[in-house]
C-alpha cells in the first residue's frame, strides 16, 4: 500500500482566509482523490485530480472555492478558498490500490473561526 | 444513484460480546464493496474488499460478507482496541475509481 502525507495534519483559520493542504505520495500514481469529512459525517468525493490534466469535480463543489493543482505523479495540493465556519472539515487525500480499494492519508483538520 | 446506507449508527457493546455491522447498497455494477476502520483523529484504514455476492474476508476477529444487496461485518469476541468507526463503500461501473461512502458505524467496546 502506498505511504500518504499530507500537511499541515490541522489548522485554525480566520473567516475569509485561503489555505493550502499538500499531499505527498511514496510512488507514482495516475489519480489522486481529495475528499472531505465533516464534524459526524461520512466521506464526500471533492474531485479527483489527474496529472497533466484539470482536476473534475463533484457536484457541489467547483473550482474557485477548491482549487487543485497536481504538478507530478506524487504530489498535489488542495486549496480551500476564502473560507467560512462552514468548511470546518477533515480533508483527506488518497490514491487507488492495486484491486479497487483507495488508501487515506492521516488527513489534514481544519477549523475556521 | 449509487448509495450505501450502513446500520446501526452507534453500537455499544461488552467485551467478548459478538456482533454484526450491516452496509445495504445500492449500486449499478458493483466493481467493489470496501469496509474500513477509522480511529478518532486518523484517516480511514482499509480492512477488506469483496467482489461478487458469497465472497468472505476475515481479518483476525473480523469477518466481512457480501450478497447481492448488502454486506456484514461480523466481528467475534470483540476487545476494547476493536473500537473505532466502521465505513463501507462501494464502487459501481458508473463511477471511475470513485467510492460512495455510508455514514459509517461507531463501535464502542467496554472491557
């Protein structure tokens, strides 16, 4: 299984702020998987993102608030844009193994003021 | 739409108490049912993948089943450490390397 890291693994933000979460991968992978995980809740897709390519989103979510960037085939960033209280959330990056099954990071958790 | 609803949402139970978690899909074309574990704090940790209805996995006290319409985690003689949210997902023919998540299963086990 692949070895994901992501930065920052938490952070407290102020209202109407941009951060930038990073995701590092031990190996070369063709898709790479943000999702987000709210206070209580289960996994929602934001958009996978493809080397040399634009990232595709899921509905509800576009890319001026989640702005992606994928510059190799193991590292990508997640921007969340202009933040609110609303975007309290764990973001997660992950890749795809070898029979269909995705592995996580440790997640990055961000709260915002 | 694909969809998976998991049940119970929260499970409380004594040491060596046996037990089953429940993931009904819906889904078109399953590609593969996914159950993970997910400690406070940490990303989901993947446990098991089945394919096709009739198909087992175990994992020391876990064991992982699938039919046409849903899937169980049966866990036997379950320890404290066992504690953590359990997630089942799927991926259908309709969602490229995508998966849909349930809300997940909070095991709480009292030695």
């Amino acid at each position: 299984s692949a070895v994901i890291s992501q930065k920052p693994s938490r952070d407290i933000c102020q209202r109407g702020t941009s951060l930038t979460i990073q995701c590092q991968v031990d190996s070369q992978v063709t898709m790479m998987f943000w999702y987000r995980q709210q206070p209580g809740q289960s996994l929602t897709l934001i958009a996978t993102a493809n080397q040399g390519s634009e990232a595709t989103y899921e509905s509800g979510f576009v890319i001026d608030k989640f702005p992606i960037s994928r510059p190799n085939l193991t590292f990508s960033t997640l921007t969340v844009s202009n933040m609110s209280p609303e975007d309290s959330s764990i973001y997660l990056c992950s890749v795809g193994g070898n029979t269909g099954e995705l592995f996580f990071g440790e997640g990055s958790r961000l709260t915002v003021l | 739409e694909d969809q998976v609803t998991q049940s119970p949402e929260a499970l409380r139970l004594q040491e060596g108490e046996s037990s089953s978690l429940n993931c009904s899909y819906t889904v078109s074309g399953l590609r593969g049912l996914f159950w993970y574990r997910q400690d406070p704090g940490k990303g989901p940790e993947f446990l098991f993948t089945l394919y096709s209805a009739g198909e087992e996995k175990e994992k020391e006290r876990l064991k992982a089943t699938l039919t046409k319409k849903e899937s169980f985690l049966h866990i036997t003689a379950p320890k404290p450490e066992d504690s953590a949210t359990y997630l089942c997902a799927v991926h259908g023919s309709s969602n490229t390397g995508k998966l849909i998540f349930g809300q997940g299963t909070t095991l709480q086990v009292k030695p």
